[in-house]
C-alpha cells in the first residue's frame, strides 16, 4: 500500500490510476491524519466562530475593546490573537490579510484574569491547551467538529518536549513556548490576576496583554504603562454586570475604549468591536433562545449583548446594528427557536438590521433615487453633514455622514466636492433652523454688520431651507421607522456602516440625567452629548419624504397635502 508522503509525491493522473481500493485507503489514512493534525495545530485551521472577530485580528491599535455578551468569544479571539503572536502562524483564513508587523515572536505576553483558580484553571487554560476540546459533541457524541468548537490553541510542537506540563510553571504562573526546530526557549505567556496587588501590574514589559474581562481602571493604566517599552497591545475584552450599581465600575471601559473604538476617531490609537451571543456558530440557537426567555429585556441587553447597563435613558429605541429577528405578531425583535419564535411560537419571521453595506445595495444607491442633504452647525463644533435617498417603497438610506471643520465656505466645498465625485444631485438642503440668529465661527462682519449664520452660508451661495425640529414627534418616526414593515420585509430607515459617528450617536444618545430629581416629576431634556447626527435625522424624520411625492416635485407637479392643500410650507419642508 502507497502511504501519504508518497502519494502527495505522485500526480493527479498517477493517483487516478491506482487501483479503487488503494484510493480510498488513502482517502480514509487522509481524513485520519486530517483530524489528528487539526488537533495538534488548531491555530492553523482557526476560523471566527463570530464573524464580526475578524477585526481584531486586523488591527494595530494600541488599544483594543471587545465588547460582548457572555459566550460570545471574546475570550477565544483574544487568545487565538494570543497563539498566532507568540507562534507566528497566520491561520489559513488570515493569509494575506495579517498585519505583518504583528508577527515578530519571541514575544513576552501578559494574561490578565479575574481569579487564578476559577478562571485560569477551570476555563482559560483549556483553550490553548491542543488535546482539550472546547465546545459541544457532534451527533455520534464525538470532538473535533469545527463547527461545535476547537481545540487548544497552542500547537503540540511548541511545547518542551510537546509536554504541556513541562512547559507550564505553576510557581511563577508562566506558560514557555520553544522553537519547534531549533528547540531554544521562545515565547512566554506570564498569567496574573486582579486579586492581586497593583504594584503587582507594576511590573515588567510585554509585547502584548490581554485583560479577559473588565479589570479595574487602575490595573488597566499600569498594563498600558508595562505595553508601552515594546510598542504593545492591550486587548481588553468583557461583559458588564447586570447588576446596576455594579456595572458603574465598568463604566470607564465604555467611556474610554468602546465608544472611541466605535467611533473610529483614531484607529491607530484605539479600536473596538462588538460581539453578540447569538452570533456566535457554536452555539445552538434554540439553547440561546431558552436563556434569553427567562432574563429581563435589561439583562438581555448586558448578558447577550454586553451593553452597558449604566447608560439609562437611551431615546432612540430599537436600532440594531448586527441581524436580528423581527416577529411580526409580537411586532418586536425576538429569538427563534426550532424556527419558530420563542415568545408567540408564530413563524412569520424576517431577519433585519439597520445597517447596511454592499451586500443591500451597492454604494452610493441608484442615481435616480433622490438624494436629501440635512445639516447640523454649532458654535464651538464641526459641522454635521449627512446625505440619504429614498427608495421608490420610501425607505430612508443614509448614505454618507461628515463632520467638517472651518467657515461656511470650507462647509460648501466639502459637501459639494463629495457630491460632484459620486454623482449625487442633491434635491434638497436642509439645516437646523436656530442657525438663523446665532452667530459664530461662521459669521462674518461686513461694512460693520454682523453677519448671522444663515447669511454666512448664503453669502458663500450655500442656500438651505430651516429644518423642522419637533423633537417629540421626530423621535416617535424614527421609532417607527427602525420597525420592520410587514410588506417590505425591512426597516424604513438604514444606515450605511461606514457612518460610524451616525451610527453611535444613535445608539448612545440619552436623556440628560443632571435633569432629573428624585421624588418629583420633571420634564426630562435631551443630552447635549451625542446629539448631532440625531438630529439630522430627526430633521429626516420630519420631512416624512416619500419617492412619488418627491418625483412629482422634481417634475413641477402639484403635490396633494393633507385635505387637499397644493404646494410646500416652508415650515414643514411640505
């Protein structure tokens, strides 16, 4: 009988032409060797159990957020990122795309946990250990299927004598690798925990550290300071607590890694991605679904999602920025269970999500679909810019979002310079209309007359209609729109996922909580923070445009409002 290496020798034509017996003795010796190797180098045939994972593995930022719900991941990404450092192996799916200047071992690697006993040794461990499987049985009741889980992450070769015992020090807590050919100490994984001291953290340098679950901010600035020598990484990944007052302690992890990470203002600096439970293709979906039924929609939100709790007030309510399930008997975003909803047992389903990218509909969107223009100036803050179009079933599109710096002219160049290089005839402008009085940056000062805003704009020949600003009745249209429609099968209203600042603001947009007493009963105001693109879009919502009434426009038709009334107000922007 031929073995492997000889038939990996042969040629296709010489393989065809060996007995039938032989081929599938070697078919079978294949599979056999197949499976043995993906457990001995996991790291080789690594794959994303949560699609959105990817990103980490692509970044350079100094800072990495990952914020997720419990099983969502992100403590087998961030220590999958771990192996490919201290190994150098690019998995398969990663080839080609890795950044090379992240593979540089030997590496010193730090591993931040909540408690040596609990979480290194009954979880974190098994994951980078190559003969333990992590993840469920397939159907005869066996490991290895890469759909259910994975193995270690550390290939058996790097191990001292491909023993993990020999190569783990329970005295200093410190996992050494070895050069699989030369056999020369290699890289090292040093493991700590926050129960110990901070003058602890104090210590040593590293090339990278990862923090598995949200420490406290203190140990978090002393690991920043022990990355800094080698130009390090500091991933930091974590579910909040559900409990209120508990989750406050995490709240600098949002405020300071998430939000900026989202944000995308300085990737070089900062980064972050969000991972669902849900989302994540080892887990079974009815198993989610039966957890999800007994938590509060609160809990939900900090469990499944890692959102932070501590953020109350939300006012925009409903966008979501990854697929969900829109049940249209209960007429909310729920979970499926053996195709069915786990709330009303209904099957008229749909899957849905507010964002959208080129698998929708390619960027910019048809010419033909207008294209609306609203913006948002401010005296101390760039201006907010966002583009939409509407579809010919009236759905909203946004399409492109900016903020600018500098005067009204610098404002018209920009927005009209994107709109020149895309093709975008844009049918209407709109701004927010206090900017009408205010004076600012904008303002300019002729024959010794101040100049307002608006006449800044319209100087520069920038002309723009007021806005409609009814806030209540703006945030009641938006909330409709996120509503999947049960004829279109989608939400009205998406946002391109290039528009990030639109897209967090959204989602992080609250009711000013300095304004509220306790034991009486105020009128809640909205945040100043986090307003602006909002409130484009509320301006959007208000304008209600729909596809025919706005062709009708474009063609000079009569436009029938309300009982009857033709032509536009300009107060209403109809």
């Amino acid at each position: 009988m031929i073995d492997l290496l000889s038939a990996a020798r042969m040629t296709r034509e010489e393989l065809a032409a060996l007995p039938w017996e032989e081929r599938e003795a070697l078919r079978d010796e294949h599979a056999r060797w197949l499976i043995e190797d993906q457990k001995r180098n996991q790291i080789v045939y690594y794959q994303p159990v949560n699609p959105d994972a990817i990103r980490l593995h692509l970044s350079m930022a100094r800072e990495f957020g990952v914020q997720g719900g419990n099983k969502s991941s992100k403590t087998g990404t961030a220590l999958a990122e771990a192996a490919i450092q201290m190994t150098g192996i690019v998995p398969n799916c990663l080839k080609g795309l890795y950044p090379v200047q992240k593979i540089r071992p030997p590496i010193r690697v730090r591993l931040c946990v909540t408690s040596i006993t609990n979480a290194w040794d009954i979880n974190l461990k098994q994951k980078l250990q190559w003969f333990h499987w992590n993840g469920r049985l397939n159907a005869d009741r066996l490991p290895g299927d890469p759909d259910l889980g994975h193995w270690g992450w550390i290939p058996q070769e790097f191990l001292i004598d491909g023993d993990w015992d020999r190569s783990w020090s329970e005295k200093h807590r410190m996992l050494t690798l070895v050069h699989p050919d030369t056999g020369e100490r290699w890289s090292t994984l040093h493991v700590m925990s926050y129960e110990g001291t901070l003058q602890d953290f104090n210590q040593g340098a590293f090339h990278l550290i990862l923090e598995d679950e949200i420490p406290p901010e203190e140990y978090h600035r002393a690991n920043l300071i022990r990355a800094m020598e080698l130009h390090g990484q500091v991933i930091t990944g974590g579910t909040p607590s559900d409990d209120r007052s508990a989750a406050v302690t995490s709240a600098w992890f949002f405020d300071q890694m998430i939000r900026p990470g989202l944000e995308g203002s300085n990737r070089e600096e900062v980064e972050a991605i969000v991972l669902w439970t849900e989302n994540n293709r080892t887990l079974g979906t009815a198993d989610v679904a039966r957890i999800a039924k007994n938590l509060t929609a609160e809990q939900r939100k900090a469990r499944l999602h890692g959102e932070p709790i501590h953020l109350e007030g939300l006012i925009l309510k409903g966008f979501t920025e990854k697929p969900r399930t829109w049940c249209f008997a209960c007429v909310k975003p729920v979970y499926v269970e053996n195709d069915t909803c786990s709330d009303c047992g209904g099957k008229q389903l749909a899957r849905y999500c507010h964002v959208w990218n080129d698998a929708d509909l390619n960027w910019p969107g048809p010419v033909r679909w207008p294209t609306l223009f609203y913006m948002d100036p401010h005296q101390a803050r760039p201006t907010a810019c966002l583009w939409a179009k509407v579809d010919p079933q009236d759905g909203w599109w946004v399409i492109h979002e900016a903020e600018i710096e500098g005067d009204a002219a610098e404002v018209k160049r920009v927005c009209e310079d994107f709109e020149r290089e895309h093709h975008l005839g844009v049918f209407w402008r709109k701004g927010d209309p206090k900017i009408t009085a205010q004076r600012n940056q904008f303002a300019q000062e002729f024959e010794g007359r101040p100049f307002t805003i608006r006449e800044a704009f319209e100087e520069v020949g920038f002309w723009f209609e007021e806005a409609n600003t009814n806030f209540s009745v703006a945030v009641n249209r938006i909330e409709e729109a996120l509503k999947v429609n049960p004829y279109t099968k989608v939400p009205r209203l998406r946002i391109h996922e290039s528009c990030t600042r639109t897209i967090y603001h959204v989602t992080h947009h609250i009711w000013d909580p300095h304004g509220r007493r306790e034991n009486q009963d105020v009128k809640e105001k909205p945040g100043k923070k986090n307003s602006d693109f909002v409130a484009t879009l509320r301006y959007l919502a208000m304008d209600d445009p729909e596809f025919r009434s706005l062709e009708m426009m474009r063609h000079c038709e009569p436009v029938v409002i309300g009982a009857g009334g033709v032509g536009r107000n300009k107060s209403t922007g109809w």
